[in-house]
C-alpha cells in the first residue's frame, strides 16, 4: 500500500487522517528491535546512530545528536554552550514552556523579547533593546513551524557575541532561505512528541555544524562520558542521562519515510486555507517571514481581531459547535505565576541581587504579546492534512462562526 493510500485508509469521518499515521513498516522495525536485545546505544544498539546520520543529512548538518526528548535537546545544548547561574538568555514570551523551564533549570535569567503580531515570531527588531550585559545566548523560537527572522537574530547574535541556540521543536523540514532551520545557529533542537510532524511519542534531537560542540553535547547526554570512551567509566565533564532508546529510533526511522509527503499535503493545504480566511472580515492568518521559504506547519495560527465582535471564546465555541476543532493557544509565558514567584524566591536573589530582581520584575512587559494571546487562534497540524474539500469546510466554519 502507498503512504497516501495508507493516509487515505486512515481518514477519520471529517476527511481527517488519525494521527499518529503508521503500518507495517513501524510494527516490523519494533519487533526487531525487540528480538535483537540491544535495547540502547549502551548495550551495542546501532539505530539511534542510523537516525543521526540520517537527520543529520535530512537537515543539512555535519552533527546529529539524538536524545530522549526535545526539552532533553534544549538541556544539552544550554550546557554545551555553557549557560549557567549569572547569565541572561533571550527569548520569547510567546512558546511552549519547556522554552523557559530548561533556563530556569540553569537558573540563568531569562528576558523576554516582544513578539511580532503579524508572524507570531519573537520581534528581532526588539533584540536591542532588550539586551542586558549578562546575555550569553539568545534562544529564538521557530514557532509553529514557520521560521523567525533569522538574518536579523543573527547579525544581533554576532554583533554582540552571542551564542544562538535555534529551538526548532516544531519546525521539522522548515526552511529559511533553502536551508534547514536549526542549522544556522551554533545549534538547533528538534521535539519528536506525539503531537509532532515527526513523532516517536517522546524523541528529540539537537543538530550543529561545530564538531567541538557535538562532542560536549554527546558526552553531556551520557552522564559525562566522551564519545571515544564507549562504555568505560571515564568522565570529562558533568552530565545527565538523556539518551535515546532503539525503540524511539526505529520508529522515526520508519516515520521519516512519510514525512516529505506529509509536508507537501500540509504545505499546500495551508496556503489554500489561508487564501480563504484572508478573505474574512476580522480574521487574519499569520504572515511568514519572507526569508521563510518553507514553513513545517506544525500550527496553522490565526488572529481573530479583537474588534472583529463576538468574543474570542465565543467565535471558538461556535467553531466546534460546526465540528472545527481549534484551540487559543499560548498564554503570555512572561507572567506565568510560577514564574514570577521563582524571580521572587530565595535561589535568584542570591544569585542576581535583589535591586536587580526588583529590576527584572519592573522590565518584564509585552504589550504586543499580550494582544497576541487575546486574539490567536490555532489549528494543529493534523488538521492539514485532510483534503481540500475539508480546507473549504473549515474556511465555511471560520466564516459562519465569525458572523455569530
């Protein structure tokens, strides 16, 4: 069976393949995993390396690294590129929150840069403004697929000596200028959760073109131990157990023969349906940014204005009510409770100082992301890829819910 067929033969009764979408390719590659007995790299597995080499050449990077999920990626990369207590990181408010937990777990200071409300992205054109002395890094987010003004986070980067940590958890085959995103900074993280393009339940994976760094990453992942020592117990530096199973290795083996398909159904319903909702009073798809060349879609983001009407909560109950099953997306990250009293607490004031603490908290303002979270609306990934009849249905939902 072909994959489209096997898509086709997996279509839930809204024209909608179930998701996670697998066969007998994924059933035969587990049960030799199983019945080889070399469950981990540790134990002499060979897959976790395979799919290395393979993503490595999927994104155009010389390293692949695989790990046991996208936030373990993130933990690599921030100790590879030495974030620690005393250093500021950049980033957005407007992203899944293991963005942030992974800085907080470095009990590095996180400072928020604004987002742009027409691409959902992090404002690279506030990078300046936000800096601070302590900034080590800045950790731009290709949200939902679609890429971030790179050329402009880069020249920020460069300009004032920061390492560029891409975390690209949802933007599998996602393009900047014909190059793989993930692949333009020191390094990229990848997320291989269910709710992913590419998925193996849990899974990610960090990429870069600097050798130096792949081998601190590798021997991070490992509990500190080199590459070159294999299974000895010799240590070059701190670490942690992130590694990989064979299992998840298999699987996303076995996923990437479908992804480039996928991401063409995705790609082309995508366009379609935002060609459609353009067309809707009060309602307004995201814009890519225009070195964007190719977006994963992993979210189809839209805003419903806010002067459009109806309340938000509303136009979304009356979306499900005609069978479009959408969701309002992030809340703004930078005034997450938790958050807030973690700037407060004992471990930061001794670190930062309370004068700049206090600081931090009066700073901690985005006017535009806050808006953005009044008025975003989001379809997942496995919406596109139903079949354009169901692009015109959603488009008629949007339409008829906007009108009350």
């Amino acid at each position: 069976m072909s994959r489209r067929a096997l898509m086709a033969s997996a279509m839930a009764p809204n024209e909608r393949p179930a998701w996670p979408v697998f066969g007998p390719l994924e059933e035969t590659s587990v049960l030799e995993a199983l019945r080889s007995g070399r469950w981990s790299r540790s134990s002499g597995g060979r897959k976790v390396l395979d799919f290395e080499q393979k993503y490595a050449a999927l994104t155009g990077a010389r390293y692949c690294l695989a790990t046991m999920n996208g936030t373990s990626a993130l933990i690599a990369a921030l100790n590879s590129v030495d974030v620690g207590p005393g250093d500021a990181v950049l980033l957005p408010p407007y992203t899944f929150v293991a963005t942030l937990n992974v800085l907080l777990m470095q009990h590095a200071l996180p400072i928020f840069v604004d987002s742009d409300i027409e691409t959902f992205q992090m404002d690279a054109a506030k990078l300046d403004k936000a800096y601070t002395q302590e900034c080590i890094a800045v950790m731009p987010v290709h949200l939902g697929g679609s890429a971030v003004d790179l050329d402009a986070v880069m020249n920020f980067a460069r300009r004032r000596s920061l390492k560029l940590v891409e975390d690209a958890c949802q933007a599998h085959m996602g393009e900047w200028k014909g190059r793989k995103v993930g692949s333009w900074g020191d390094c990229g993280c990848f997320s291989f959760q269910a709710s992913k393009n590419l998925n193996c339940g849990e899974g990610g994976a960090l990429i870069t073109n600097d050798e130096e760094l792949a081998n601190r990453a590798y021997a991070f992942h490992t509990n500190g131990r080199p590459r070159e020592v294999g299974s000895g117990l010799a240590y070059s530096r701190n670490g942690a157990n992130l590694r990989m199973t064979e299992f998840q290795a298999v699987i996303l083996l076995a996923q990437m023969t479908r992804l480039e398909e996928q991401s063409r159904i995705r790609e082309e319903n995508a366009r379609y349906l935002a060609g459609m909702l353009s067309k809707i009073p009060g309602v307004q798809p995201a814009r890519l940014n225009n070195g964007c060349t190719r977006s994963a879609w992993h979210l189809f983001m839209f805003r419903y204005l806010e002067e459009a009407g109806a309340p938000r909560a509303q136009f979304l109950k009356a979306l499900g009510g005609k069978g479009v099953s959408a969701s309002s997306g992030y809340t703004p990250l930078n005034r997450e409770p938790f958050l807030l009293k973690m700037m407060e607490g004992r471990h930061y004031t001794r670190i930062y100082g309370q004068k700049r603490m206090k600081q931090w908290l009066e700073q901690n303002e985005c006017p535009v992301n806050e808006r953005l979270c009044r008025e975003a609306v989001w379809l997942t990934q496995t919406v596109l890829l139903g079949s354009r009849s169901e692009m015109e249905r959603i488009a008629e939902a949007v339409s008829q819910a906007r009108k009350g």
